[in-house]
C-alpha cells in the first residue's frame, strides 16, 4: 500500500490502495491512482477505509484511521501484508476543495517523498525458525581478520553445499 500525505488536511496513495481525511469533515474517501493519470487521486467505488481519528496543529496532522488487511477490492486496493511496502506521500500548500468526492490541488507539483515501512507488526522469526521444515545452513569465515583502516577486504570462500533437489527459500541472514 502506497500512502500519500496530500495538504495538512489530506492522506492519500499512489498506485491502488490510497486514503485522503479532512478535517472539517467526518469522512475518510478511498481513492486510487491511475498509472497512467496526471496524478489525481479518484474515489473508489467501494469505500473502505474507516477515519478512527484526525486532527492537524501548526506542525503536524495526524489521520488515524482502519481498513480490513484484504478488502477484496481487487480493481483498486492492494491487500496489505506483513512484507516490506513502499509508503509514498505528497502535500501542497492549496487546502484541498470540501467535499469527499472533491478533486484535490495540483498533485503533480506537490511535494513527494517515500519510505519502506512495515504496515503490520512483525511475527516473531522464532515460531518460523523452530518449525520442522526449516534448516539451518551456517557457513562462516573463520579468522578472517578486517582491515584497521578504510581499505576494503575482498575475500572468497567456496563452501560446498547439500544437493537441493527443489526450491528453498532463504528466510534469515545473521552476521552472529
């Protein structure tokens, strides 16, 4: 899910899944945007998202807000999951027009920005690492001795491996 920050006022997202609040009003429209639009967040058709709280001071706004992880809106949210998603925001100076359905101000001179956030709490990696069929594989380079100063160390090492005879997936790297 790609969130938007639009205006003081505003939330919304990039891509499918997107949310915008203001203020001076009780609701929370679904928007979405098209990969090829000027940038314009358009309402959903099916409206999602449930504003929990909002407000905005001279520093800050803060949208509080729920939706089901998966809303079966496949034409225009994403269902958000425990993986790593690209939150994207934008805001302008103009106050967006009242109105839920209301177009908002010049997306495309906006200011933008991205992050990689966790949307959900993350499972703890124990239950999936204590499970039955994961393996652990250490390789290590024993003694290998880095360098005191800023000169890079380039070091090989070939470890012979178990014959995989189908898709594993690797789920930890830990430099202990």
């Amino acid at each position: 899910m790609d969130l938007k920050r639009y205006h003081p006022s505003h939330l919304i997202a990039h891509g499918k899944t997107s949310v915008a609040a203001t203020f001076t009003e009780t609701t929370v429209p679904d928007r979405h945007i098209r990969p090829d639009s000027d940038g314009e967040p358009i309402v959903d058709s099916s409206q999602d998202y449930t504003l929990l709280l909002g407000y905005e001071n001279t520093t800050h706004t803060v949208i509080r807000f729920k939706r089901n992880l998966d809303t079966c809106d496949m034409k225009d949210d994403f269902p958000i999951t425990n993986d790593t998603m690209r939150v994207l925001f934008l805001y302008s100076k103009e106050k967006p027009q009242k109105g839920s359905n209301a177009a908002l101000p010049q997306p495309l001179v906006a200011f933008k920005g991205s992050r990689s956030i966790f949307l959900t709490q993350r499972s703890s990696q124990d239950e999936l690492l204590n499970a039955p069929s994961v393996s652990i594989l250490e390789l290590r380079n024993e003694d290998v001795k880095l360098p005191v100063s800023d000169e890079s160390l380039y070091w090989c090492k070939i470890f012979k491996l178990d014959d995989f005879v189908q898709k594993h997936h690797l789920v930890r790297v830990s430099k202990e």
